[in-house]
C-alpha cells in the first residue's frame, strides 16, 4: 500500500510505500531529513509521529503522538505526520554503485589504515564534502565509512578506516586488501556537510577517523577559495593517534582562516598541547556559543555530550549543531512488527 507523509507545521507531503522507510521516501522526494548511520542506531534522524501509525525496527509500533521514533527505521502501517528535528527541500538523491580497485593502502598509524580507491576508467562520483558511501560486502552485509577526499577529486575515493577488534569488515577484508583489489560501493549517503546558507564561524570536532569528513570539507574550501572561519579540535587518547596531524599544522599554516587545536586525554609528559576531553577544550575557548555552527564527527559518547553541554551551558542553538557518529555498521538488529 501507499500512504500520505506529512509534516507537522510545514507544507510538506509525500508518499511511502508500506516496505519503504519514511527516511529513504523522503530523500526520493527531494527532502532531507537529518540522519548518519540509517541503522537506527546513532539516533541523528530521531523525530516525532503526531499522527498515525508506523512499524519501527528495535522500536516496535509507533502511535502517534509519539517521540524519539528513528525515521530511517519507521516503515508506515496508515498515513503519518511527522515531526523532524528538521527538513528542508533538496534536488533528489541519485547513488551510484562501483567497482572501484584499490590503489594504494597506507598505514599512518597502527590501528588506522587510509586505502585509495579509483574508479574504473571515464567514471566519475557526485558528492558533498562530508559524505559517506557504503562498502558493499559479498554477503549483502555493508560498512559506511567516510570519504576523506574532497568533491573535485572524483575519479576515486580516500578511505580512513580504524581497525575495530573483532570487526567483519577492518579485521577480516580489509586484512587480506592488497593493492589491485575490488570493492563495491555506493555513494553518496549523509548530510553531514557545511551549510552553505551562512558565513558563521564554524567549530570542527573530530575524535580518531573522524577525521575523514574534516579532512574533504576542509579541502574543499580550500579548493573553492573560501575564507569562511572554521576551527578544528582533532581529539585522541595518544599523540600517535593523531594519525595525520602534520596535515591540519600545513592547513593552519597558510590559511588565515583556519586554526587547529589538538586534544590528548592521556598525554605523555613531553606533551605541551590541550589535554582532557575535547568538547571541553572547545568549551573553554568558546564559552558563548551563539554565533557559532558547530560539527562534530567520531565516538557518539563525545558527539552526545558537547551537544548537551553546548546546548545548556554555552548558548549554542540546538539547530547549529551538526553531527556524524561513527556506530557498528553491520545490519540492524530488532525485529520488524508485523
């Protein structure tokens, strides 16, 4: 069956097939909802049902009003209203699935592999920078990871991807990758990206790969010649874990409007630098949050708590804090009610 979505206080409507999620009927008609996992795991695309009634993977049935409902996992069961944090119209999404061929594999740390992929000849990617696509495994399993290159250079994709104990994907492919090998993948998914509708200075926060999206928004104003002011706070348990830190030192180096501060929570006595957790070092270098977009990319524990302390201490509108957490990628778990 076919059922009407509507929003709450907007003049938004769409249709959704009952084996469809309200997320992905969205985007097909041209709307973005905000969202990073789509396994209902990172809670990004938590929203509202005013009205109606929808089956939610690991949340069971959902009847309106209710609240906390993931819209990537909500499927509808008659016609809804919906209340997302927020929405916004947008040219529809269109993906693509390659076989792109590893080009080269470095090591920058021991626990963090960058791999370069490159697309078969006269194929080329659309994207944001901030985005990430899906690895397509044989098993029809899949892992998102960010894509650490910038939108001009699209002929391929950079990779920064953390070796996780135990992990499908990064202990057991990625292991046996050697140069020449081919993995499928689609792109693009997120909306973790700048917004382009204001010139506030921007705060960057990254914990570990996170670093990745930084690294192609980044490199992306650099490319479009932009001024606007951003600072980036990288955050680790070690110095070596700040796998490509002469990088962000270059950036800050020739571009005015870029600064960076790396964070250490368990520094060596020789460091001199910023310690502790790194939502706190930005706090106290910007106690008045009010002017400000913040976008915070890593472990969902960091990106949970600067969003509630910037929120409720630091005057930070909960509408300019954007976020991409890094969550287990497998397949959902829960089952789907009837």
């Amino acid at each position: 069956m076919i059922y009407q979505i509507s929003v709450t206080g907007e003049d938004i409507a769409f249709e959704c097939t009952e084996d469809e999620t309200v997320l992905d009927a969205a985007e097909r008609a041209g709307f973005a909802i905000p969202y990073s996992c789509r396994k209902g795991v990172c809670s990004s695309c938590e929203g509202g049902i005013t009205s109606g009634e929808a089956a939610v993977r690991g949340q069971g049935t959902c009847v309106g009003p209710a609240e906390g409902v993931f819209l990537c996992q909500a499927r509808p069961r008659s016609d809804l209203e919906i209340d997302p944090k927020s929405i916004k119209k947008v040219e529809p999404v269109s993906r693509k699935t390659f076989e792109a061929k590893v080009r080269k594999i470095g090591h920058p740390a021991s626990d963090v592999s960058v791999i370069s992929l490159r697309f078969p000849i006269g194929n080329r990617s659309v994207f944001q920078a901030g985005q990430y696509l899906s690895v397509l495994m044989p098993d029809g399993d899949s892992r998102n990871y960010s894509m650490a290159n910038p939108p001009h250079q699209n002929d391929g994709i950079e990779l920064h991807i953390r070796h996780v104990p135990g992990g499908k994907f990064s202990q057991t492919v990625l292991a046996n990758l050697e140069k020449g090998a081919v993995l499928s993948v689609e792109l693009p998914f997120g909306n973790f990206t700048l917004n382009e509708d204001t010139d506030k200075p921007a705060i960057l926060i990254a914990t570990g790969t996170g670093f990745a999206p930084i690294k192609s928004i980044v490199e992306h104003q650099i490319k479009q010649g932009g001024s606007r002011p951003i600072h980036l706070y990288w955050g680790a348990n070690t110095e070596a874990d700040l796998y490509l830190r002469s990088l962000p030192d270059k950036w800050a180096e020739k571009h005015e409007w870029f600064t960076f501060t790396p964070v250490l929570s368990d520094p060596p006595d020789t460091w001199n630098g910023r310690t502790g957790f790194v939502h706190k070092a930005v706090q106290s270098d910007h106690p008045d949050m009010s002017s400000l977009e913040v976008y915070a990319c890593g472990a969902p524990m960091m990106i949970d708590a600067a969003k509630k302390d910037f929120c409720a201490a630091s005057k930070l509108d909960k509408a300019a804090f954007y976020s991409d957490a890094f969550v287990p990628s497998g397949e959902p778990t829960g089952d789907m009610p009837a």
